[in-house]
C-alpha cells in the first residue's frame, strides 16, 4: 500500500496552494480519506475528510471555508485545495486512509502518506 502526497511547497499568507494524494495497492474506492497536519513541537490534527463515495465531507474548525476536500476514485486519487493560507497553516501535511468510514481521529486511518511540507510566509 503507497499513499504519495504531493503539492506542499512555499507561499505567502492569502495564498493558495493544492494537495494531491495517490493512492495504491488498495481499493481506493472503499476507504473513506483524510488530511492530517503536524507542526513541530504540536501533535497530528485532524484537517478534512471525505467518504469513500465522495458525498460526505468533514472538515475541522480551523479550515472551514478556506480547505476544500476531493477525490476521484477512477484516478485513486484524493485532493486538498487549500485558499487563504494563514502562517499557522505551515505544516507537514499527510493524507491517510482507513477502511471503517471518516474520522477525526487518526487511530481510525489503516495507511498514511509520507507527508508534503507547506510553508506559509507572513
């Protein structure tokens, strides 16, 4: 099973920046997806999730309205579409996958990405 994060990069505050997840080795389309984030010095927090059909979508507190989760299960592929970027958003970002339906909680997710680096420059 291989989850590669792709996207992270530099940007200024306001800024957007888009995620992209591609999944393998599963079948994608009966695992429900998420996006999590980790700071240094912080623990991994919850950022979205998306069901395994697409319909259903979650997101934590702090992104609502600026954070937009997707997928394509023809492509195995999952999105994160990330506007108004704000300094605190700097992190390393992981996408994760689990097979028992979306969850804050990471102990939930089966398989994790290697995680992408998004800075954000004030």
């Amino acid at each position: 099973v291989q989850l590669q994060a792709s996207g992270g990069g530099l940007v200024q505050a306001g800024g957007s920046l888009r995620l992209s997840c591609a999944a393998s080795g599963i079948t994608f389309s009966l695992y429900s997806m998420g996006w999590f984030r980790q700071a240094p010095g912080k623990e991994r927090e919850f950022v979205a999730g998306i069901s395994s059909n697409g319909i259903t979508t979650f997101y934590e507190d702090f992104v609502k309205g600026r954070f937009t989760i997707s997928r394509n299960n023809a492509k195995n592929t999952v999105n994160l579409q990330m506007n108004s970027l704000l300094p605190e958003d700097t992190a390393v970002y992981y996408c994760a996958a689990t097979f028992y339906g979306g969850s804050k909680r990471p102990q939930i997710y089966n398989y994790w990405g290697q995680g992408t680096q998004v800075t954000v420059s004030s």
